[in-house]
C-alpha cells in the first residue's frame, strides 16, 4: 500500500494537504510535533469520511528523531511504502536581521530546510526502488521567491527548498519520482492570522487573502497521476501578486 506523508499536518495548510489526500483514497500519515489534540481531530474528520489515517509525532528539525519515528513506521509495515511526501512543516520567527537572534535564524532554517532534508532523504530509496515512483511535494513561499522584509530568514529556508527542489528533481526523474515546490503568498492560516490582513489585501490583485484548501487543491493535483510529467517546477498560488 502506498501511503502519504505529510509533516506539520496538524494545522493550516498542513490540515487541508491531508484532508485533501485522503479524500483522493491515500492513506495519511499526520505528522506533528506537540500538538496531539488538533492532530487527532484531523485524524477523526478523515476517519469520518471513510479514509485512513496514522499520527506520527516527531520534531522534523532533528535528525535523530526523524529516523527513528520512520524506522519504526517502516518495521511496522513492511510491505508498504510512503509514496507521497508534503514537506510542510515550518515555522516563522520574523524580525528586522541587524536585531535577530541567532536562535530564530537557527530555529527557521532548521525547521523548514534541515527537516524537508532529513524526511525526504529518509524516504528516497523506497521511492526510487519501487516501480510506481513517488510524488514529493515542498511548501516553498511566495518569501522564498521576491523576499520578503523582516523575514530573512524564512526567506531563506524558503528559497533553500527551492533550490532543493530543483536539484533533487533531476536526480531522481528516471526513478519515476517527481519534486515540485509550491509557493503560497497569503494564505488564511494560523500562520498569517497576526499579520495586516486588511492593508496585505490591497497588495494582491484579487484583494484576498487565498484560503488553504486552494492550496491543497494544487498539491492533490500534483499528487495525482495526471502530474506524472511535472517535475523540477515552482508553482504560485497567490492571487496575482507578483
């Protein structure tokens, strides 16, 4: 059985990937790191609607914990593979860079960067031993393309994954694996909840901010077999803003 992954699924665009996955028939993964509560009621919406399901709790930041939690899922299903990676999981630490600690650059890069790193090099030789391939999925940022003022380093984690992303999908096109990046501008999360929605509007030609499901539209699409012969690509979603 082929399964997905998707880290940081427990809120956010993370929540809609998942719901969206599953509602095309893959099994989810959820990965969070400590909020159990919000992870289990994503894990019981799939549930109610006739899909499957696992939690798998670890901080995508640490290597050791990656493995580990992956080696076990592995030992626990042997005849199956994860075939669908979201890296999603990310977190912001904004601030002006003359006056940022270096924890907050640290914390940002090691989140979004270190992790789609450690997760995904875990799950490549599956991917790229099995006839059916794999669909890999980054959550860039519309940050990581133009830059974003008070963001430097999410800017930069982002734009790591871009580069990333762009690399890894040409050495693994002839395993029938794909890499894509998407990059979300403003989206209505828990992420962007403490930002000016109303002046950040006017910036975007359809004067809204996107909601996530829209997101998790593409990234099901990219998912899909349909998809089969995008690779290597950066994919907006951000209204227009440019």
């Amino acid at each position: 059985m082929k399964y997905a992954l998707v880290t940081g699924g427990s809120r956010g665009l993370g929540k809609a990937v998942c719901l969206k996955l599953a509602s095309m028939g893959i099994p989810v993964i959820i990965n969070y790191q400590s909020n159990a509560t919000a992870a289990e009621e994503v894990k019981a919406m799939i549930e109610a609607e006739g899909g499957k399901a696992e939690l798998m709790p670890f901080d995508v930041s640490k290597e050791a914990d990656v493995d580990a939690a992956l080696e076990a899922w592995q030992n626990e299903h042997p005849d199956d593979y994860i075939a669908y990676l979201v890296n999603n999981a990310g977190i912001r630490r904004d601030g002006m860079m003359f006056m940022m600690p270096t924890e907050d650059w640290d914390s940002v890069l090691n989140t979004s960067l270190n992790g789609t790193f450690y997760v995904t090099r875990r799950l490549l030789p599956k991917m790229m031993m099995r006839k059916h391939g794999g669909r890999i999925v980054n959550m860039a940022s519309l940050s990581g393309l133009k830059g974003m003022a008070g963001q430097t380093n999410y800017s930069a984690a982002k734009a790591g994954m871009i580069g990333l992303t762009k690399s890894l999908a040409q050495e693994v096109a002839a395993r029938n694996v794909t890499v894509n990046a998407v990059a979300p501008g403003f989206i209505e999360t828990d992420m962007t909840k403490d930002l000016p929605q109303d002046e950040l509007k006017q910036l975007v030609p359809m004067k809204r901010f996107g909601k996530a499901e829209e997101v998790a539209a593409l990234v099901g699409f990219l998912m899909s077999d349909a998809a089969g012969y995008i690779t290597g690509e950066v994919i907006s979603i951000n209204g227009g803003l440019l």
